[in-house]
C-alpha cells in the first residue's frame, strides 16, 4: 500500500473511533484535530507535521483541512460515496484500492438474508446506492481475471495511478431477488455498464450475446457464469 493511502486511512480510522451521534459539522475539525494529535504521538512527530501531512495529500479534489472535513463529516453521518472516490482517484496502484474498498465496505451496516431453503444465511451489504455490494474477495478475483477490463466495451476505467472496474451480479442480492454471492453469478463491469445492466438498458442471452445493445459478453476460459442467473436477469427486466 502506498505511504499517502495508508496515512489517510489512518486518519480517517482514528477519526471514526472518535466520531459520535452527537458530532455536528461544527465539531468535526475538534475531531479531526484529535486524531492528529494522536498520530503525531503514536509516531513521535511534532503536532504541526502531522496536521499538514492531510492539508495536500488528496490536492486538487480536496484542498485545505475544512474541505476534508466537510468530506469526512459526510461520510460518516452519511454515507455519501465521494470520500471514497476521490481516494481511489488517488490510488497507486490495486493494492490501494483493494484496501480502500475493504475499509469503506467493512463500514457498511451489515444484514442477514436468508436462503429460499431456509438453511443456510448470506451476509450481504448495503452500498451508498442502496444497492447490495459485491463480496470484496470473489469480485476481485473475478476483476483480476479480466484485468479489470469490462466483459461488454473491453475498456479499463483509467484513474490517475490505478485502473478500476466493478463486481456486477447477474441475479441481485437484494430482496426480493436473493441471487447467491459466488463466481458464476458476478461480471466484471465498468461503471456505466452496469448501471445499465442493473438498470435493465441491457441483457445477455445464453450464447452470451447481447440483448438491447450490439456485442457479445466476453468470458474466460476459468470464469463459469451460470446461465440461470442470465435467464433471471431477462425475465425480471422482460428482455
């Protein structure tokens, strides 16, 4: 992990164990000061080294203590995305990112749904979205696997250090669909198409060609995608 990633998570850690249902906006930067002083302990350095260690590290999307602030505040009163987007904006390289999804999703409130069976539970998550996240480990095996190049435009989402691409569920984990979180059920997308999947803009047929839009799914030889969940997907959008 990069030096300016593993330093603000560990801000943004200490501010977290801080933070409580009664900090305002007004009491954030008492907060986020707190922190620092913590860190400049922890690690034997003046106050003011540690305080402007953050004021440039996320520059130009974040300038200045009071707009990290504001960021900050949103996202732990809630939940807003763009903390996490500009971090991964400012990831080096997978390794950043696999770990500022890890922390950001390790935050989400967690539920239990349970197996039409009525045997086995699934945990699952909720994004900022109210969309169910994908498990961080399966989705990233399968992103791996294609090199983070979406399955449909074959394009990686190129951020300033790193590439980025999304986990997609054929068959959704979120009520009322209860599709399972495994590997023959997950995409590797870019963000715009799976929106559009999700969304319905698209759907794929058995031989993996597309419906809607002009294309064929690629798929690996060592990615098993369960027709099932596609013919799910078609159904519930009437494709």
């Amino acid at each position: 992990m990069s030096r300016r990633i593993s330093e603000i998570l560990e801000l943004i850690k200490i501010v977290d164990s801080k933070f409580s249902d009664n900090t305002t906006l007004q009491k954030m930067t008492s907060v986020r000061i707190e922190a620092t002083k913590d860190i400049a302990i922890q690690n034997n350095i003046a106050k003011e080294t540690a305080r402007d260690k953050y004021r440039r590290q996320l520059a130009p999307d974040i300038i200045g203590t009071e707009e990290f602030d504001d960021y900050l505040y949103a996202w732990f009163t809630e939940r807003q995305n763009d903390l996490f987007e500009i971090l991964v904006k400012h990831a080096v390289d997978k390794t950043d990112i696999e770990i500022i999804e890890e922390y950001f999703e390790s935050k989400r409130e967690t539920e239990y749904i349970e197996w039409p069976e009525g045997k086995e539970l699934v945990k699952y998550k909720e994004t900022f979205l109210l969309r169910i996240v994908r498990d961080t480990k399966l989705s990233r095996k399968i992103k791996n696997l294609y090199d983070y190049k979406c399955q449909v435009c074959d394009l990686a989402l190129k951020l300033k250090n790193s590439i980025y691409a999304e986990g997609a569920h054929i068959r959704p984990l979120a009520r009322p669909h209860n599709g399972p979180d495994i590997v023959e059920n997950i995409l590797c997308l870019c963000p715009n198409h799976h929106v559009l999947f999700d969304g319905g803009g698209f759907g794929i047929n058995d031989d993996f060609s597309l419906l809607g839009i002009d294309g064929k799914l690629y798929v690996h030889n060592n990615h098993p995608i369960d027709i099932q969940y596609l013919k799910y997907h078609r159904n519930f959008h009437e494709l």
